[in-house]
C-alpha cells in the first residue's frame, strides 16, 4: 500500500466512523425526546376515548379525520391537507344472535365485517363442521347443502410470528362464505383468528365472489367454537342465527396529511403512516390508532429537535384500509397524478407494542444500505432491518412509483388476541412500549432524511 492510498484509507475509515457516531447521538437524541416529551399516546387517549371506534363511512371517521387534522395544525406542520376519498359504508345494525337451536345460551360471536344479513327472523340449520377451508373445499355438495358451515381452523401455535398463523388461517374469514356458498350453504360461522382461547370473537372483512349466492357469515370466540366443536361431536347440532346489517351507497371521506417541507430535496417525499379507520368494535387502539398517532408523533418530534429535514416529510393517516384500501389507494394515485416522488414509506399497522425491527419490501441494495443502521440503535428496540412486508396502505406506492415499503416490526405476541375485537382499547397500550416505536420510526426517518436511498 503506497502512503497516499494508506491516507485516503484512514480518511474514509476516520469520516465513515465519524458519520456513524454523529448518527449514533442523533439517534439517541430522538429517543431521548420521544420518551419524555412524546405525545402518542396522550393523542390515542383522546382519539380511542372522546372519538372511538371509527368505521370507514361512520360519523366517527369523520371525526377522527377532522381532530387529526387539527392536531396537526396546531403543532405547526407546514402544510395540512385532506384527500377526498370515497369509501364503502357497511353497517351491522342490532347485535346479532348466535346460539343452539333450543338453547338460550348465546354463543360469542360477531358479524364478519361486510356480512349480509339474515332474513328478517333469522335463519335455522343443522351445521356442518370443517377443520379448515381447505377441507371444506374438497367436501361433497350432498353433505353442505342447506346447512350452516362451521370452519373451525386454529392459529398454528409453533409460529413464533403470529401474522404467520393470522395470514395462512386468515382465507377461512375471507373467503370461508362464497367457498361454503358454492356448495350449497345458506350461511357460514368460522372460528375467529386469534392466538388465544377466549370469549372475545374477532370480526374482519371478508370477499364475496360474485358467482356465488351472498351467505351471512359470523365469527365465533375460540371458546365458543370449541364448545360448538364439542357439541357437534357428540351428535346433531340446529344453530340459529340473526344479523340485521346493512350496506349503503359509498361516502365521501378523507386521507389526512401533515407535512414538513424539505429543504433540500423537497420533491423527494418520506412517508409515515397508519390507518385512521378501524373496525366498529372496540377502540381501535391498537389497529391502528397507535400507528396513526406515532406518525403525528414523528413529525411533532422532528419540530422539537429543531431538525430541519432536507427531504420532505409526511404523516399520513390513511382512510378506509380495514375494508376497502380506498384511502391507500387514493394516496399513490395522486401522487402520480401530481408526478411525487416517494423514496420511501413507513407504516405502522401491526400493533403499538415494543419495536422489534423493520421489514422492507424493496430492492437488495437499498436494504442492505439500511441495514448498516442497525447498530446504531439499542438492541433492545430496532435489532433487524430484513427483506419483508411493508404494509398494506402504502403497497399501491410500491406499485406505482417502486417506493420502498417498510412496515414496523412490534412485538407480535399479544396483538392478535385484540385484533378487530371489544378489547383492542387503550387500557391494552403500554405508553413505553408505543414511544418505543415512534422513536424508532423518527430515527429511520431522520436517517433516510440524512443519506436518502
Ligand atoms: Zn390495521
């Protein structure tokens, strides 16, 4: 090695490291002001206590999107602003019914979310169980005809991931009717999708194919179904049903978005984002109040360190992902329209527990630049940045203009025991564990801001 390549070395090696440790304190410096002075979860007490729940087309929707914006306003984010976006109204009506013909005990149940409903006084058959959709596929007509269709497939428990157990079991609610419904079902009830045994049911959406008749169809707690599966075991089971819900014409809604603008490279846009809507059922807390307020959060963090981004930066809360992905939808085809350039988006959509890592869904090379950035967080809180998942409001971005997606990683252990039921309120969010999770987005986005992609 002559001396002049011997110095060019230690030059890089010395400003590399250096770049390293100056991001090291800022990162640190980012969580130090997300755990003192954070406001996510004091905004998720607002928007799961004075608002609710909050269907897409429902007047609590309207509300969350109006409060959010002026929460927004009022930390002084450059730019606020609201896309109009037509959403699907689906209403369940009267609490409806579910128990054993001749019995007055109820089973625990909740409408799978778009269900039709029953006729007016409810409908009674013998029912017909299946251990998973997949049997119910090979099953004979002459055995499902006129009867009401039990899937009562459970959560794979070996998993240590369980959105792995949500999504292989996930076909049985969404499309558990119209598969029951070609063969002749007049309804179908699946076992909720939940990692727990409990009396919480776990509603949803589901899809019904146009080719097959429209079923009412219900979600039963994992301990109703075992006591269903019990019962059915010993002999014949008659199930009743009622459900008086409802669909409407499609709404006006709105995606909202805060925004600091960049100073150096404003045309290059980051996003961070979660759905502001939610199932009508419980508080929406975790799904996904949390991931809408960490993003508020984000950019009210930037503003308190006094960092100006280069890059633009923006928290979006997406309307309309739990039925319909309109509002994601309606994000990437403005950004189009407007010829935007997203170089990178962040949602959090899976829970506002204690931060994990990150999965990215872009290409190799720019998850490996990423992934340098590991180290410079406590193992504790981001210890992966792995090829994977994005999330669901920000994969019509990937579509579109090749974004690369990255989804937050929380602790998955408890969140599908709360997902879409009466129990996913803020008395189940630790505030620790959700400022975790917005300073470790506030940090990814600081670096994405700092070396872009
Ligand atoms: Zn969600």
């Amino acid at each position: 090695m002559t001396i002049y390549l011997f110095i060019l070395f230690a030059f890089v090696t010395a400003s590399f490291s250096q770049e390293n440790s100056n991001d090291k304190i800022m990162v640190k410096k980012v969580f130090d002001e997300v755990l003192t002075n954070g406001t996510s979860y004091e905004l998720l007490e607002h928007l799961c206590k004075k608002i609710g729940h909050r269907l897409s087309g429902s007047e609590n929707a309207e509300k969350a999107v109006f409060w959010t914006k002026k929460v927004m306003e009022d930390y002084g984010f450059d730019r606020v602003f609201l896309q109009e976006v037509m959403v699907p109204k689906w209403v369940r009506g009267d609490q409806e019914i579910v128990k054993i013909d001749g019995s007055n005990e109820m089973l625990s149940a909740l409408a799978i979310g778009g269900s039709v409903g029953t006729e007016e006084n409810g409908i009674k058959a013998d029912v017909v169980m299946f251990h998973n959709i997949t049997d119910l596929e090979k099953a004979d007509k002459s055995d499902v005809e006129g009867k009401i269709v039990f899937i009562n497939g459970a959560f794979n428990q070996t998993y240590i991931r369980t959105s792995q157990a949500y999504s292989e079991t996930g076909r049985q609610r969404w499309q558990g009717a119209s598969v029951a419904a070609s063969l002749g079902a007049v309804g179908v009830i699946i076992r909720s999708l939940s990692s727990s045994l409990d009396d919480f049911p776990h509603t949803g959406s589901l899809g019904y194919d146009e080719k097959h008749k429209k079923i009412p169809a219900f979600a039963l707690s994992t301990i109703a179904s075992n006591k269903l599966a019990t019962k059915i075991k010993m002999g014949t089971v008659k199930l009743f049903m009622k459900l008086n819900s409802k669909w409407y014409d499609d709404v006006k809604s709105y995606n909202v978005v805060g925004e600091l603008k960049g100073s150096e490279k404003p045309d290059e846009i980051i996003v961070v984002g979660g759905h502001l809507d939610s199932w009508d059922v419980g508080e929406g807390a975790h799904d996904d109040g949390t991931g809408c307020m960490q993003s508020i959060d984000v950019l009210r963090t930037f503003k308190a360190l006094n960092i100006k981004p280069k890059r633009t930066i923006r928290a979006v809360m997406f309307m309309n992902e739990e039925n319909g992905l309109r509002g994601g939808l309606k994000y990437a085809e403005l950004a189009k329209e407007n010829k935007e350039n997203h170089i990178a988006a962040i949602e959090s959509d899976a829970g506002g527990f204690t931060p994990r890592g990150f999965s990215v869904d872009g290409a190799a090379d720019k998850i490996e630049k990423m992934q340098k950035w590991v180290s410079l967080f406590d193992k504790n809180t981001i210890s992966y940045i792995d090829a994977g998942y994005g999330g669901a409001d920000i994969s019509p971005l990937n579509k579109t203009q090749n974004t690369v997606c990255i989804g937050l990683n929380p602790d998955t252990q408890r969140y599908f025991t709360l997902h879409h039921t009466n129990n996913d309120v803020l008395e189940q969010v630790n505030k620790r564990e959700l400022l975790l999770g917005t300073a470790s987005m506030a940090s990814l986005v600081y670096l994405l801001d700092q070396y872009g992609l």
